[in-house]
C-alpha cells in the first residue's frame, strides 16, 4: 500500500531530540512568532552508566551519517567530520566539568 496515494500520514523515527523539538520549534516559528531569525537545537548526553550499548551505537551511527539540516533558508546535508559539520560546531565554555 502506497501511504501517500492512500492519504496515510505518518512521522517515523521521532526521538525527542531530534524529532519533537524539531516540530515544536517550527510550531514555534509559524504560530507563536511574527519572525523567526533562527532556531538551534543543541543535544547533549552526560556519559551516565545508563545510557547503554544502544546509545553509543546511535552515536557511531549519527556521527558517520550525512545529517540534514536548515541553513540561512535552505536544507543541506552537513557531516559531521568534514568541513561542512565541523563549521557547524559551537562549544557552551560557560559550563565546566567538576573534577573527578
């Protein structure tokens, strides 16, 4: 069955982050605000013994993908370790890490 000639919609793959904040922020952007400069979505684990095999896994696999993104107007697809990813980069130097 063809999902879109039968009029079925569906949203796969939808995480928290990326996923639902990415429809919350175009939410965001169409109806809660007159003009959207920028959204930006920043993901972070804290390493904990609880995250597991599956997460590192994703990790790896997220880290060797193209990652589409929206860019001063446009989608690309950026990777992480090439140039098009790492220009991408920002670092929060505002937050330190308490020593072990």
């Amino acid at each position: 069955m063809d999902g879109k000639k039968s009029g079925i919609k569906a949203v796969i793959g939808m995480g928290s982050s990326p996923g639902l904040a990415n429809l919350l922020a175009k939410y965001a952007a169409l109806h809660l605000f007159d003009e959207t400069e920028a959204i930006d979505i920043y993901h972070s684990h804290g390493g904990k013994a609880t995250e597991g095999a599956a997460v590192v896994k994703n990790r790896i696999h997220s880290m060797e993908m193209e990652i589409p993104v929206f860019l001063d107007g446009e989608f690309r697809n950026v990777r992480l370790f090439e140039e098009s990813g790492i220009a991408l980069e920002e670092s929060d130097k505002s937050r330190s890490r308490p020593a072990s």
